[in-house]
C-alpha cells in the first residue's frame, strides 16, 4: 500500500490509543504482522514548548518500523512547527488526530472538535504539510452528532488541502464507541476521494476485516479495540489475504507467552512498579472468554510483582 511516497508491505494498521499504544506494546503488534504501528497520540503544544512527558511517547525502535506518530491540536502555527520539530525522527507516516471523543481533547477545540470546524481543519493539514517531510495523513470521524455527518465534505478538504491517506471511524464524536460502527460512510469516503482511505470501528475479527474490505473497498484497516489482548489479529488477517485460509485463534498456553513477553518489555521500559500496574489490564483483555476468566482478573488486579504475575498465571494454566 502506498501513501505518499511512501510504501507499507501490509494494510492492517494499529489504531493510535492513548494508553495503550505504548511501545511494548507496538513491538508486540509488530511481531505478529501488524503492517504499521502508530504512537500514542503526541501534543502539538508538548511538541512545541520541548515537553519532556510528550518525548518519552516519541520514542521509536527499529523492530517496530513502520510507525506513524499521531499528533493533535487545533493551532496551524503550532502544529507546523510541531511537524517541523518531528522531521528528524524516525516515523514514515506524520498522522494528525481530528477524530479523539475525550472530553479533555475535544474542550480544547481538538481532536473531534474539528469535525465541527472543517475550514480550520483543513488549515491545518495545509500547515503541517507545508512543513513536513513526511507524507502526512488524518483522522476522522463519521461527524460530530447525528444531526452534523460530514465526513465527506471533511475528507474532501483535507485532500485537497495535501493529505496523503484518510483514516476514518465509523461514529460520530457523539457516538464515542457505543452502538455499532456505520462501514457505509466508509465506503463514501473512498468514493469521494482518490488518496487511500482507511477504515476503523468493530474489526474484532478476521471475517469483520474481510466484510469491511469487501464492502467499503476501503485500502486499507485500522484496528483499535480488537487489538487489545488479540495481536495475532494482524497475522490471522494477513494469512487470510494471503491464502484464503483462517488460522485458529490462539491458544491459552500461546496467549500466556506473549502475555509474559509483553510484561519483560513493560517493565524493562517502565519499571516494575509501573509497569506491572499497566499489564494488569493487557493481562486481564489476553484473557478474557476463558474459563474463570473474572476470577483470575480479580487477581490480577492485585498483583505487584512480575514474579508474582508469572506464577499467577502459571497456575491458572495448569489448572484450566
């Protein structure tokens, strides 16, 4: 897939989650065949005024390339010269966020709030391509409310204003990530544009990715929250295009493995200390659907130590 001048082996991408998108996390995403991994989402302000907590979600391996960073805000000015600052660093793709709910980004004027704004939206795109080296892409939503759906028109003027790709979810900013995601507003953004679009909202699974594809024409998938604790969706999707045939989910003993890898990269990165309270959730999606699965998540929960993570989740697999 091609964006810009520049080219990915697979279209099955990551979504940005604040959260959840860490790096540990991206190389895990990496390992099992996710065709691109993209940060947490960066502020354009942290970017600016030399932030050090917005460095630290800045930081790239090599084993996880190709990564997109997303930034947000709501200033031209500022968001140029955020994608001027990340010129030197190591992503392929520079991803501006116009399509984050939370109430903390949206007050701002950012994130989704730009859905309400498509001149000032397209500003932007504008700014940051006049300053970036890097194809630069957007994020969308289905519109602001159901009374206010315009993500046609937004995808129009972000296009025509220098964007390189167009991802868009499925729901309106009112939405957040209830009900189910509308695919035909998918599927009348890449009628209306020429540059790749690519879709997001309720791929969980392998046939949910083929439906999408066959029904939007989109180029490319993004997956958010069918990811967290199911990364070998990426290489279950891609083996599926590739041979026609769906691998078998992956077992408990395997998901256990990558549970306990993801933990050394947590805490090598992190700590143990914070590390081991973040894993607690990865660790509780991992195993979610398994037997007693709401009792070893009440254990989890308290867990302070990789030490005691191991042996908790040892003894559950002898044990099941």
């Amino acid at each position: 897939m091609k964006i810009g001048n520049a080219e990915v082996k697979s279209n099955i991408f990551l979504a940005p989650m604040a959260g959840v998108t860490d790096l540990p996390f991206r190389l895990i995403c990496k390992e099992l065949g996710c065709g691109m991994v993209y940060t947490e989402m960066v502020s354009s302000r942290g970017l600016y005024y030399g932030d050090k907590k917005t460095e630290e979600l800045l930081r790239i391996k090599n084993e996880e390339k190709p990564v997109a960073i997303q930034i947000f805000g709501s200033q031209p000015e500022i968001m140029a010269r955020a994608a001027y600052i990340l010129n030197d660093r190591d992503n392929l793709i520079l991803d501006i966020n116009m399509g984050c709910p939370a109430p903390k980004i949206v007050k701002n004027g950012d994130g989704s709030a730009l859905m309400k704004a498509p001149k000032l939206a397209g500003e932007i795109v504008k700014s940051v391509v006049k300053e970036s080296i890097k194809p630069v892409t957007v994020k969308i939503r289905k519109g602001w409310d159901d009374d206010n759906i315009n993500a046609v028109e937004m995808a129009k003027i972000l296009e025509d204003n220098g964007a390189s790709a167009i991802a868009i979810h499925g729901r309106t900013r009112e939405e957040f990530y209830t009900g189910k995601a509308d695919w035909s507003i998918i599927k009348e953004v890449k009628e209306a544009v020429v540059v790749p679009v690519i879709g997001n909202g309720d791929v969980f699974s392998v046939e949910d990715a083929i439906q999408l594809f066959n029904f939007s024409k989109c180029d490319g998938i993004m997956i958010g929250r069918g990811a967290q604790g199911n990364p070998w969706i990426f290489k279950r999707i891609n083996h599926y295009i590739n041979t026609g045939e769906i691998l078998p989910e992956a077992t408990l003993k395997e998901r256990i493995d990558v549970v306990l890898k993801h933990m050394h990269l947590v805490v090598e990165e992190k700590g143990e200390y914070i590390g081991i309270r973040e894993m607690r959730k990865h660790t509780a999606w991992y195993m979610k659907g398994f037997k007693n699965s709401a009792q070893l998540r009440s254990k989890i929960n308290h867990i302070n130590s990789s030490k005691e993570m191991v042996n908790t989740l040892l003894d559950y697999l002898h044990k099941v």
